[in-house]
DNA sequence: TCGGCTACCACCTTTGAACAGA
DNA sequence: ATCTGTTCAAAGGTGGTAGCCG
C-alpha cells in the first residue's frame, strides 16, 4: 500500500530557497506515504465507511496515521489533512443502502488539520507513524475549536499534505504534495446508518468496548445484533472482542481465508458493498442517479463508487491509469491501494522566480487543533484532469470566490456534468486567470490569505 | 409524518498527577 | 536527589436512545 512520488520541484512556483534564502530547500522526490491501517480502513471501506460528526467535533475512527518516507532527514516538513468532498450529492440512506438525496450543499468554509508536530524535520517524521488522532469533525460551521467542517450525510476523502517549509508563514510558497487513499472516503453522519458499520466501530475501537456482545456490556445493543454481518466471503467482520490490536489481527487474519487468494475474496466482497448498487444504478439508465443516464463506466472493480462522480471519476480513472502496480500487489488491491493527486504533485518544469515579502504577520500557531485554509484547490476531482497546467495550490488565491467557496471550483463545476464537460470546464477555467497570482503584489496577498486562521 | 440532529447517558480508555520504592 | 513504576481519579471518547425540530 505505498505509492511512490517521483517528483520534480512541482510547481510553477519559485523554490524555497529562491523565496526564503534558505539553503536547505530541495524538491520533493521519491516521498512515499504508508497507510498504516490500511486493512482496518479496507474493513470499513467495503461496507461504506461513516463518519460521525458532532457539533463539539468526533474523532475519526479509523483515525488517519501514516508513515512516511522519501523526505530528507534534515529538512522540515509539515503535514496536513483536509476533506474532500467527493461528489457534489447528498445522500440518504434508505434500507439498507445510500441513495443520492439531491445535490450537496454549500460547501461549509474550509479548513485544514495541521499535524501539531508541524513544522518537524524529515527525520521526525520517518521514525515513526504520524497519527492524526486527535483530528476532529464538526458540523457545526460556526466552529471555533479548529475542527475540520463537513456536511452530515456528504462523502469526504481525506487528502494528506506533504510540506517542505521552515515553519506556516514558508508554507505559503513551498514545494509540497498530496496524497490520498481512497480507502478512506467515507460518509459524514450525525447517526450511523448502516448497523454493519456501527458493528465494526464497536468492535474495533477501544472507546465503544462498553457496547461489544462479549457479556460484559449492559448496554443495548439488540439493533446491532439483529444485524448479522455480512455473510459468506467477507472479512473482518466477526466479533473479535479484545483490544483494538488484537481485533485488528483479527481482522487481517481472516481477510485471506486459507487458500483463496486476496484478490479473489475482494472481488467477492464488492458484493456486499452498500456503493456496488449506486455503482451498477450509474451505469443503468434508470439509475436514481442525477448523472447516472450518462454512461459513466465504472472505473474500478473493488471500489465502492458513488454514482457517477463525473469529475472524480476521471479523475481517479486517470490517476490510476498511470499509477504502476507496485510489485507484489494483485491488480485489484494496486488500485485501491494509494492515490496521489497528482494535480498538486505532478511535475511543473520549473520555479517561477518571485520574491517573497519580508514582514508578513501570521497568527499564533500555539493550538494542537490548528486550523488553516487549505490549498485552494478542493472540489479535487477535476485538478487531476491536468495537472500540469494547475499553478501552484498555495498560490492560487482564492480570488473573488466567497470562503464558502474554497473547496468547489467556480460555480458550475459544483454539480455533476459530463466528464468531458468537466474536464474541460476545470483545464479551462478553474485554474485560468480567476486565480492568477500576482508576483509580489501585497494586497493580493493581503486579500487573498493563505491561512484565514478562523479559529486560531 | 419523517428524517436528521442534539443532548444526555453509561461505559470505557486515556492521561497525567501523586505517590512509593529503588 | 533522581529515576522508575504503580495507582487512581479526572478527562475525554464511544454508541444508544429519546426527544426536538424543520
């Protein structure tokens, strides 16, 4: 589950050295991220991951930890995750699976979870897995704690950033990249919906132990029980009572039943999957889906697939039709293995020359749940499209667009089109001159913050 | 009427201070 | 005086559920 970047400096931006004199400042290359629990993610991942959201924010679980390698030992890095809102659907969950409910609402203003290590040296960060434990979700829009804002019932894609800079203000013009598993997309809820996910928190997070079927627990939990899992091939299912390890060996044991390949019992679990049915719904014309009559194949075989998320699917199609199978992996678990944005990270020839400010005020970085604006460049799909054209995320001010704005691109590309179209509306116009950076100008800058800091 | 949201609950883990012993 | 290990209470993280609200 390690995908490789083999970068150039990628954008067309000015090196770090060339803004900062700083002499340490190398490109980032050959950076590889680790999804720790991958497996646990996976277990989710083929039911159709939920995450609860509450007004004084909920922590994920599973929790994002990471382990990274590639960076240079003596340069500092920081690390971000922020949310990507998948598709622009809402969703309901209806019996016993998500239907779309209608288009997404306004994005909610956008923030970004910054790792409380950051700023840390490359060799801080590759001796150990980095945990984003105590990142938070919130619906609550008027959150001042510094959690990260979703929409209940949207799906999310967490993206993690990869930034080579001195400390938050440096961030602004540095080399960084992204990079994400679309393992962990999930479904923000303010009540779990499907049992077969509240039966999984419950048995592998340390915190629901009260509500685990071991005897112990005195709680209700008839709904659960009444909810066999998932019958037949599926993994990681079964109650494993235990620490959250040991259900979590639990889990790995039984993904690869004896004898039968991995691959092979991933396809069968695609069965099960609550997104299989959206899946085949896009491809039939009588799709519940909005864009479902559009003809959108399905991309991938083991993924659960939202209907028809025109500009995400291309984009993952494209970013998986370039990604090499890392050796060793079955086909199927390749692709679901990583995924870089490449918008972001693909290369740019080279650095534009620009000369930073010198004095440039940043707020106070002193909380662990510090909040920052995140690159502009959400709404994710479409960047991928061609990344090559896309300056800089850091640089691209958000421009005239309303903070509730940052994570979509312009306005039509809020909703689902023709991938065509929408390859064609982002590649034209989402990176064109409504972003332009202007080199050196102040009040851009002054306009167009890099961090809004809403909570700090 | 219904789906989504919130407040509250009991149960559990985590955390850190206080303490004892080496 | 310092370090290490243990204990324990407080803080905080869970899902369940009833009731509210739009």
């Amino acid at each position: 589950y390690i995908f490789s970047c083999h970068l150039q400096p990628t954008f067309n931006m000015p090196s770090s050295s060339s803004v900062t004199g700083n002499p340490e400042s190398y490109p980032l290359s050959n950076v590889s991220i680790t999804l720790e629990n991958m497996e646990l993610w996976k277990c989710f991942h083929d039911i159709g991951t939920e995450m609860i959201i509450t007004k004084p924010g909920r922590r994920m679980f599973p929790h994002c930890k990471i382990s990274i390698a590639g960076l240079l030992p003596y340069v500092k890095y920081i690390l971000m995750v922020d949310m990507v809102p998948v598709d622009s659907f809402r969703y309901k969950w209806n019996k016993d699976k998500w239907e779309v409910a209608g288009k997404a609402e306004p994005q909610p203003p956008c923030r970004s979870y910054l790792h409380p290590d950051s700023p840390a040296l490359g060799s801080h960060w590759m001796k150990q897995t980095v945990s984003f434990l105590k990142m938070k979700l919130t619906n609550n829009t008027l959150d001042q704690n510094g959690h990260l804002i979703l929409h209940s019932m949207h799906r999310y894609n967490p993206r993690f950033h990869v930034v080579q800079a001195d400390d938050l203000f440096a961030m602004r013009w540095s080399v960084f990249q992204i990079f994400s598993f679309p393992e962990t997309t999930f479904t923000a809820v303010t009540a779990y919906q499907n049992t077969k996910i509240t039966k999984l928190k419950i048995d592998h997070n340390p915190f629901a132990k009260g509500f685990r079927d071991d005897g112990t627990n005195t709680k209700r939990y008839s709904v659960v029980l009444r909810t066999p899992c998932v019958p037949g091939p599926h993994r990681c299912c079964r109650v494993s009572p235990g620490p959250y390890n040991q259900s979590f060996e639990d889990c790995e044991e039984e993904e690869s039943p004896r004898g039968v390949p991995k691959e092979n019992t991933a396809v069968k679990e695609e069965r099960y999957s609550p997104w299989r049915s959206q899946q085949e719904s896009a491809q039939n014309p009588s799709s519940v889906s909005p864009v479902g009559s559009e003809g959108q194949a399905p991309v991938f075989s083991n993924e659960q697939l939202v209907p028809v998320p025109a500009s995400y699917q291309s984009y993952r199609s494209q970013e998986f039709a370039k990604t090499p199978s890392p050796p060793g992996l079955g086909s199927g678990s390749v692709r679901s293995a990583f995924q870089r944005q490449g918008s972001n990270a693909a290369a740019v020839p080279e650095h534009r020359t620009l000369r930073a400010p010198t004095t440039m005020a940043l707020p106070s970085a002193s909380s662990s749940h510090a909040a920052v604006a995140p690159p502009p460049e959400h709404g994710a799909s479409a960047h991928v499209a061609r990344p090559s054209a896309r300056p800089h995320p850091l640089y691209a001010p958000y421009g005239s667009e309303s903070a509730l704005g940052q994570w979509s691109g312009p306005g039509p590309s809020q909703y689902p089109h023709p991938p065509a179209a929408a390859a064609a509306r982002h590649v034209a116009g989402e990176y064109s001159g409504a972003h332009s950076y202007t080199p050196g100008n102040m009040v851009d800058w002054g306009q167009h913050p890099l961090f809004s800091f809403p909570c700090w």
